[in-house]
C-alpha cells in the first residue's frame, strides 16, 4: 500500500506547477487540487494523494505539441494516431514521468492517475476517477451538464464519470470529432460492458 506523500515532495510538486505554468493554468491546478482533496474524503480516499496528483497533473500542459512528442519519444511512452494528431493528450503522461524523474515520485497509483487524466481508461482506481473528475468540476469549470456532474461526483465516482464521458463524446460527435479510443473503452468499462485487463486498486 502505498503511503502519504511527504510535506516536502507535496512542496515540490507545487513548485513544479509554479515553475513550468502559467498564472492561469496554475490557478486551474490549485482549484483542481482543492476539489480532489475534497472528492478524496468524501470518498475515503488518501486526500494527499488526491493533491499530488492534481499539483502534477497539468506540469507539462504548456510545453507546447512538439516537445510533448519529443519527451514522449525520449521516454519510450506510448504515442499513437490521436496522440500524434493530438499532442497535447500527451500532457498527462509525460507531465507522470517528469514527476518520476525530477521529484522521485514512486506511488503509482498517482502516477496512473495523472496519466489518465486527459482520456480517461478502463479500470481506473479511485484515485483516478476523482482527478479525472477534479479537472472536470472545478469551481471554474462552466458548461450545461457541469452542476449535475458535480452532484453525481460527491456520491458515486462512476456514476459522475460516466455522465463526463457521455458528455465528452456527444461533444466530439457534435463538433465531428473522433473520440479517443481510451475514453470510448473507459465508458464501456464504466456502464459494464467490457471488463478491464488488469482491474487496479489504489
């Protein structure tokens, strides 16, 4: 089981956001932060784990599309056609492996968590589901379905996520967009008709 991060690698983290983001984007990070340590306890989760993975999870956002698939590269993570048309859906698991590299971060279920932030993933952990949601419902966040997604996110992680999914894919199609081919498996995996290779715990 993996323990709560320290005082100082939770500092660490923030001085990471702080470094590499925007006064913007790093206002959009500490709100995500403050709604998963939030959804963390409402849920029974570790809520400073919750925290360092919000405080990670947008570090590499703004590194701009060709770094992001020169890091990925470098790092021998996975990239395929969305991500190659699609860079920026690379943020969450490049932003898991500087967090690795640079601050020493071991716990993977963090780790997972940031990687999964963006797209989603059959069989996320807990922890998952609530940065997922986290960077969906911030205070900032403004869109038709956002308060019922909030509502459902204080009772039933699934349930939210799947209404974000819903949303997430009638919103592609609306616009003519493919969605990604994680976020379709996650759904499936959500509303039971498709079980995950290797269900995760926290």
């Amino acid at each position: 089981m993996d323990l709560p991060p320290s005082k100082t690698l939770l500092a660490d983290a923030r001085r990471l956001a702080e470094t590499n983001l925007s006064k913007a984007r790093l206002g959009h990070t500490l709100r995500v932060a403050q709604t998963s340590e939030r959804l963390a306890k409402a849920h029974g989760a570790d809520p400073e784990r919750a925290l360092l993975a919000a405080l990670i999870h947008d570090a590499t956002r703004e590194i701009g599309g060709t770094n992001l698939l020169h890091l990925a590269e470098a790092w021998d993570l996975p990239v395929g056609r969305p991500e190659r048309e699609s860079p920026k859906l690379l943020h969450g698991p490049v932003a898991a492996e500087l967090a690795r590299r640079e601050l020493g971060v071991t716990d993977e279920g963090v780790l997972q968590a940031v990687r999964e932030h963006t797209v989603a993933a059959p069989g996320m952990s807990d922890l998952s589901l609530i940065l997922y949601l986290a960077d969906k419902i911030e205070p900032a966040r403004d869109y038709p379905s956002v308060e019922r997604i909030r509502h459902l996110a204080e009772r039933d992680l699934r349930a939210a996520a799947t209404e974000a999914l819903r949303r997430s894919v009638a919103y592609n199609e609306k616009r003519g967009k493919p969605t990604h081919p994680d976020s379709l498996r996650a759904l499936a995996w959500l509303e039971g008709d498709e079980s995950p290779d290797e269900p995760r715990s926290d």
